[in-house]
C-alpha cells in the first residue's frame, strides 16, 4: 500500500522554491517578480512562485520517473488502475488519447449517439468509423439516457470488426446504465471498454453512487477531476487497465495531445485533489449526497417544479443515479429551462450548471454546503411563485412520442474525411443525397441528428423541419438557423 497522505509533486515544487534558486529559466515572470500587479496581486506571491517548468527535480509530464510518476502511481493505487496519467488540457484530451490508442483510419468503434462533442473530435483525429448506437430517451424531461447491454449487443453483432465500445459514465444528468454487463458482453467479443466517466471522479468514494468504471471492468476511462473533486479547472485523470490497451501507445498519445509545457500548479493541484478524497473522500462524498438528496426532497415540494431521482430506476437505460446531480424541470411553470437559467442568475445570484430545454442542473460537490443549498431551494421556491411563463410544451411532446426518428443515416466516408474534404455550403431544402459535413443536433434530447460523413435524406430534412417548428434549439451547424447547411462538395 502506498501512503496516500504524501503529494510527492507538489513537495518537490515547494522544496525548489524554499532553496531559493534564481530562475533563469520559463516562464518569463521569474515566480512572479514580472507579472504586471493587475494579475500578480489577485494570484498572490506563493502561488506564482509555483509556476515552474520543467526541471530534472519536478520531473517530467511526458517521461516520468520523479514526483509526477509517484503522484501519478498513487492515483493509480488508490482508484485501483494499473496505470493512471494526469491530463491538463481537460478531459476532452484524455478522451482524444484514449480514441487514438485503441482506433486508427478506417477502423470501427461503437459510440453513443449523444456523445459529447469531445469524443466526435477523437474520432476525426484517429480517422476511425463511428458505429453509432442511440441511448434510450425519457420523452418527459427530454434528456437522453443511458445505451442498454442489449444495445451495445446488438451494434457488436452487426460490426464484429469494431475496435472498442465507447459508453458515458454517467451521463451529464447522472444517469448511469448497466456497465457491468456492457463491459461483460464486449469482452466477450475481445475488445475493449473505453468509458467517458467525466462526471464521475467520485463514484469510488460512496456506496450510494453508480459503480465507478473501473469497478466495472472498464479498461481506460477518463475522469473530470476538476468537475467534481477539488482541482484545478482543465485537470482530469486518464485511468487503464492492461491486457486489453497496450500501455505503450497510450502514453505515446498523451504525448501528442498534451503541451510539452504543462503547467505544474495544474499538475500540483490533481496530486493534492487525489491526497483529499484518500484521506477524506468518503466523508465528503457522502455529505454531498445527503445534501443534494435534501435539496431534491425540498424541490419536490414546490408547486410546479420536479426534480427526478429514484422513481426512474428500472427504465430503459437507468440502472443507478447520481443523486448529486441535481437536475429541475421546470416546464409546469411554463418556462424553458434557459429562461429559468436566467431569472436564477439576475434575481437571485444564483448559477446553474446548464439549462435545456425543460431542465436547469445544479452540481452538488464537496464544496457546497448547507447554506449554499437553503438560498438555492428558496430562490426556486420564489421563481415559483412570482416568474410564470407561458410556454406549451405539449407540441414538443407530440413530436417525441408520436413521430418515430428517422432511419439512421448512411455514413458514407469518416468524419475526418467529410471535415477536411472539399466542402460547400447548400440550402438544406435542397440537400438530399449531399454528405453532411457538420453535426446537427437539437435540445432536447441532445442527440444529433446529423453528423459529419452522413447521408442527407430527405425522411431527416422534413424531421429537422418539424423540430425547428415546435421551437427546439440548434447546436452545431454554422448556421443555426438551418436555413444552409456544409456538405462534402
């Protein structure tokens, strides 16, 4: 066992500032002598004193074998990899690398088809074919769900020569599908788990939470650290397993994807954040979950607001939940949830994490407390009683539950191929038969629609249009109005 008290990286950058050293070397504000006051004086002397670069005693993030591999070996031991990397350049890097080590040009992966846009960027840098599957959808609050085993089943029955099955854990919402028999069922076929877990870097540390990935079986997963623990925002952890990931080319593709100057108050912040949830995680955990399990309780009594938890276990795509993860529908006051996003912020002073359509979500972490959760409960309570709107939101559910999605489209080259081709911009009225060469997605459920290397029909140009008629919001095309769209020319 190794001694989780200790933050090895951090030490030897404060042994190197205690010496005295007179840098000459980056980063050019010499430990903070030449930052301009404006900056200087909000960081502070001790923290600029930290921002060091690469020296053979700091070690370095490329080729460890100082303090960063023994930080980065107590992360290991203690969420139970074989091998785990710190990633500054957020979580979007970690999944980048993962993509690249187990898919290259022309080869197949599986992915959720509400993937966030981070993994379809992977899939453009690895130029692999994504196999899309779609997630279950909960046509009340318009959020996609998890994929189910028999999903996942399925799409490796129909491409045998997929590379890996790429599965979110949990979903932004904190919902969490059966991954245990996902990952039981692709090891069967030989092939790897990869596990976009960035809302999860605290599933180890609470019986009560979905099971981490890891504990699972995954082989390589990627965890947000700055999401919901306590470092530094871009800071993440790339977690494996070997046997099925070859370690080597792994580490080679966090090369590519990361700076070769990393920042060591980034790097410093992720060895401390580890050493707190050894030492006091669970008690943090487990606190946070009480309190967002209060907040839930209180939300739920507000006339016109539903916040949902444990009565949606069991449907398709739900296995747990991550009560932490408190999401407020607040469509019964006749609002969106981005006007309610809004009212919160300027009336109240009061930030949500994200609004969609329906929905506003509020992030319980360790760094909440009571308080905090008592002004949140009553500034919802108030914009419940004075903040009514008027929106019918019965036309959107009409389209959900009574219109069946179109087939899934063709994909006809990859992504990569379709992004760097020749391209041109079309009305979408006449694009039927073009190869899309942008992601179209529509909130809710988030779920593109179109994605870059597919097949435009024109089943999925009269889909798109009744979408925009019940007055659902575009993301992804240059034109958000939908009124052109970038095709391969």
């Amino acid at each position: 066992m190794l001694d989780q008290t200790k933050t090895p990286l951090l030490a030897a950058m404060n042994n190197y500032v205690t010496e005295g050293v007179i840098p000459f070397h980056t980063p050019g504000h010499k430990q903070g002598k030449g930052m301009h006051p404006a900056l200087g004086n909000i960081m502070g002397k001790n923290a600029m004193a930290l921002d060091l670069a690469l020296m053979a005693e700091l070690d370095d993030l490329h080729e460890p074998h100082g303090p960063i591999k023994a930080a980065q070996d107590l992360a290991a031991d203690l969420y139970g990899a074989d091998y785990s990397y710190f990633v500054v350049n957020g979580t979007t890097g970690g999944i980048y690398a993962m993509i690249l080590t187990i898919a290259g040009p022309g080869e197949k992966v599986i992915v959720p088809r509400n993937a966030h846009r981070s993994i379809i960027g992977g899939i453009i840098l690895s130029g692999a074919i994504p196999v899309f599957i779609q997630p279950e959808v909960d046509y009340e609050l318009g959020l996609a769900m998890g994929v189910t085993p028999a999903t996942v089943a399925k799409a490796l029955k129909q491409h045998p020569d997929a590379k890996g099955v790429l599965v979110i854990n949990p979903t932004y919402y904190g919902v969490a599908t059966d991954l245990k028999q996902i990952v039981d069922i692709v090891h069967e076929h030989g092939i790897p788990v990869v596990v976009d877990e960035a809302h999860g870097p605290h599933l180890k540390f609470s019986d009560r939470l979905p099971v981490q990935a890891l504990d699972a079986g995954a082989d390589i997963v990627a965890q947000s650290t700055h999401k919901i623990i306590g470092a530094l925002t871009q800071c993440s952890l790339v977690h494996c397993r070997k046997g099925r990931i070859r370690v080597p080319r792994l580490k080679a593709m966090l090369q590519l994807v990361q700076s070769t100057s990393p920042n060591y108050i980034l790097m410093a912040s992720l060895d401390v954040a580890r050493m707190q949830m050894a030492t006091q995680g669970r008690e943090l955990v487990e606190k946070a979950v009480d309190l967002a399990n209060w907040a839930r309780q209180e939300i739920n009594g507000i006339p016109g607001l539903y916040c949902f938890g444990e009565e949606k276990l069991g449907n398709p795509g739900v296995d747990r939940l991550d009560p932490t993860k408190v999401t407020v529908t607040v469509k019964g006051l006749g609002l969106k949830g981005a006007e309610a996003e809004r009212i919160l912020r300027h009336q109240y002073k009061v930030q949500v994490e994200l609004s969609d359509m329906y929905n506003i979500l509020f992030l319980i972490t360790l760094g909440d407390s009571k308080e905090d959760a008592v002004k949140m409960v009553a500034a919802l309570r108030d914009m419940a009683v004075t903040s009514h709107g008027t929106r019918d939101f019965s036309g959107i559910t009409d389209i959900y539950t009574h219109d069946t999605y179109p087939a899934s489209p063709e994909q006809v080259i990859s992504p990569r191929d379709a992004l760097f081709g020749n391209t041109v911009m079309v009305p979408f009225e006449d694009s039927e038969g073009k190869i899309c060469a942008e992601i179209v997605t529509f909130y809710p459920p988030g779920i593109p629609v179109l994605c870059p290397g597919e097949l435009i029909t024109q089943e999925i140009i009269d889909y798109c249009h009744r979408l925009q008629a019940a007055g659902l919001h575009i993301s992804g095309p240059e034109d958000y109005l939908l009124k052109t769209i970038k095709v391969v020319d």
